[in-house]
C-alpha cells in the first residue's frame, strides 16, 4: 500500500521549521520505507518553505536510506521554489551519504 | 554611562552607532540614552538598540531614555514600537495608520517562525500572499530571507532576537534588519569545539558562516546553508548584506568581492546583526533567484538525480 501524506494539511501553506521536519521524518516516514511501495510526498497548496525544512526533510531520507530511496519518493504538487528546494536537498543526501558534506 | 545618540543613524552612522553600544560597562553601571539629536534610524539601528538595551536589562544594568521631549522623531519611534520593545509604556498622542506596505515595527523573534515570515513578508509586500499577485515574489523572497536569518537567531544565537524592516517606496528599496543580543557567530563555532575556530576573528568567522554546509548545530534539522543562501540572494538581487558579529564586519554588495572589517575603535557588537538590503524591481522571478543562488552556492547537481515529480 501506498503512503500519501498531505505536507500543507499537516504544516500548512508555508514551512519553516527544520526541527518539525526531521521529527516528521523520524516519526512519519522512515518507519514506512521499507514497507511502502511509494511514498508520495504531497506539496500541493504549499506556498513557499526555505532550506532547513525541506533539508530535514529530503535530504535526511537519502542520508538514512541512501540515494535508492528516491525510487520510492514521489513530490506532488511541487512550484517552481519547492522543486528548487528539493532538487537542493537530494543533492545535499547524495553528498552526505558520500561523506563529502560534514555539517 | 551616558550615551547621547546621533543625529544619523543611517547606512553611515550605523557602525559608530554599534561602536557606541558596545562600550564595556562597570558591574551595575546605569546607561542612559539621550533621544534629543536623533533626527533618522534605519531597522537596523532600531533592532540593535533593542537588542541591546535588552541585554543590558539582563546584566542587571538599569536604562532609562532621556531627551523625549526634544526627539523630533519621537512619533516615528513610538510607531516602530522602540520603547514598547524595551518594555517602556508611552502616551501616543496620534493614530496609527496601517503599516502595511510601508515598515515592520520592532518585533521579537519568538518560535513561531513561519508565522512571523507571513507577516512580516505581508507587510513588506501587501497583496503579495497571493499566488500570481505582482508582489508574490517580493514576498516570497522576504519570507525566505527572514524565516531562514530568525531560525539562525533561534538556533545559534542563545540570546533574544530582534527584527525590523522598511520599505522606501520612492526609491523602491526594501532594508531588513536582525540583530540579537547572544554569543556571536565566532563563539558559537567554538563553543561546538571546530578546531578551525580557535584562532579565527570574529571577521574570519563570519565569512566561515557563509560557506555552505557550515553549522555549528548539524543533522537533522540544520545543514548550514541558511545563511548561505540568504547571501546568494542578495547577490543575486543585486542587493546589499551586512553582518556584524563581535569586532567584525561582512559586507555583500554589487562589488565582486565580499568585504570584511573590524568595527572602529576596537569596539565590539556583542551578539549578531544581519542587514540586507532589496531593490524590488530586481526580484522579479523568486524560483529563478533561488536556483540560481543554489547554483552559486554549489549546492545544486550539474546531471540531476532522478526525482519523480507530479504535477
């Protein structure tokens, strides 16, 4: 089964807070990658987020779970800043998981 | 001490201003500050002040404001909330009108972040929460520059921060200001034990800061590249940064090269002030000024990984 999960029914239109993410993450799911066949990540309605969330977010899943992760995450409903932003954060996980990042 | 503050406490004044401020006082020292030749103070000099008087409120130092009378700017304090800030109650003898569009009053930075952004972001460019509006960009490019620099205070700073903003219609500029009243950016690295820190400046320390991947915090919820960005978008807007923090001075602006300085007088701004500076018909396109200050930044892939979009 498919999980789907609704970033802005969650954490509404605009999303700041890095700390929420990665217990986000942590809580709502990691536990569900190795079960889940797809992991949509639904962005529709989010306005606007900046780096330290959608970092803690993203880039902490390919940190946990390696780049392979990726064939199972979906970003739905993503604007043009959101798609940056996330483009951002997988670059960021690749390079972490490569060791080539040591924030 | 007795600090009588300048008549110009403007792009120019400002560092002496700082100067002042961080002059060391003996234990239990009362400070007052004379108003009466103040005649202009841009957010920065307003989130400062704030910042400080704070502090000194903290280490037991008693402030009282003296010169009220004579301020001929006093009205323009009150509306950016300078005394109410500092806990001082004054009688307002005028109407508030709306500030939207035109300045952000002195405000704390609490927890709330997000919500913060929006309305500071709604004041600086009204209309602009709507998708699709003219003002959208700014709006979104104020709100990415201020969630981001407020999470630093939150995160690093271990003090109170501070925040004010103005938009100069006329000229079309928008000036964001910061300032907290903590440890400072050199402390913070070297309180996390970066063996790099311990023989850096405060100016050396800064310009660490803008490296990204640079934190003294770290996974999972920082990864250093906030205030990387915040100076990514500067640039490209065309803008101008300063941060002050301790002895030194970062300035961003059309230069190539970023600038960096020591505050005159040996003096010391004790915790960190971020200014930044926005011409709005530069902001144009907000997606595309990220994209590329993540590329400047290097934080982008040349041959992306495969990521699966929906629309």
């Amino acid at each position: 089964m498919n999980l789907e999960l609704s970033i802005r029914e969650l954490f509404g239109s605009h999303l700041a807070d890095g700390a929420k993410a990665a217990e986000f993450r942590m809580g709502r799911i990691e536990p569900y990658v190795e079960i889940c066949p797809q992991i949509i990540l639904d962005f529709t309605g989010v306005r606007n987020a900046n780096s330290s969330f959608i970092n803690a977010m993203v880039a902490g899943l390919i940190e946990q779970h390696s780049v392979k992760v990726l064939k199972k995450l979906v970003f739905k409903g993503c604007n043009p800043s959101i798609q940056v932003l996330i483009h951002a954060a997988v670059e960021l996980g690749v390079r972490k998981t490569a060791g080539r990042v040591n924030a | 001490m007795n600090i009588l503050l300048p008549a110009q406490i403007n792009a120019s004044g400002l560092l002496p201003f700082l100067a002042l401020l961080g002059k060391p006082l003996a234990a239990d020292e009362e400070v007052v500050l004379d108003f009466s030749e103040l005649r202009r103070v841009t957010p920065a000099g307003l989130a400062a002040l704030v910042a400080t008087v704070v502090r000194w409120r903290r280490e037991h130092h008693s402030v009282t404001f003296e010169g009220l009378k004579a301020c001929s700017i006093l009205g323009y304090l009150q509306r950016m909330d300078l005394f109410k800030t500092c806990g001082v109650e004054l009688r307002e003898p005028f109407q508030r009108h709306e500030a939207k569009g035109r300045f952000v009053p002195v405000r704390f930075i609490d927890h709330q972040v997000d919500t913060m952004g929006n309305d500071l972001a709604g004041c600086l460019a009204p209309g602009g929460e709507d998708y699709g509006h003219p003002m959208s960009h700014l709006y979104d490019l104020s709100w990415y520059v201020l969630t981001e620099t407020a999470n630093n205070v939150r995160q690093h700073s271990r003090g109170l921060g501070y925040v004010s903003a103005q938009v100069n219609r006329t000229e079309g500029f928008v000036r964001l200001a910061m300032a907290d009243n903590g440890c400072g950016i050199l402390k913070s690295f070297q309180d996390v034990g970066f063996k790099w820190s311990k023989r850096m400046t405060d100016a050396e320390a800064i310009r660490k800061a803008l490296e990204p991947t640079v934190s003294s915090k770290g996974s999972p919820t920082n990864e250093g590249v906030g205030l990387t960005l915040v100076a990514g978008l500067v640039r490209q807007t065309k803008g101008w940064l300063m941060i002050v923090s301790g002895q030194g001075i970062l300035q961003i602006s059309d230069e190539p090269r970023l600038k960096t300085m020591n505050l005159p007088e040996n003096a010391r701004y004790q915790g960190t002030l971020v200014v930044m500076t926005f011409r709005q018909q530069n902001v144009l396109d907000y997606a595309a000024l990220l994209h590329a200050a993540k590329i400047d930044a290097g934080l982008l892939p040349r041959a992306g990984e495969d990521i699966r979009f929906l629309p």
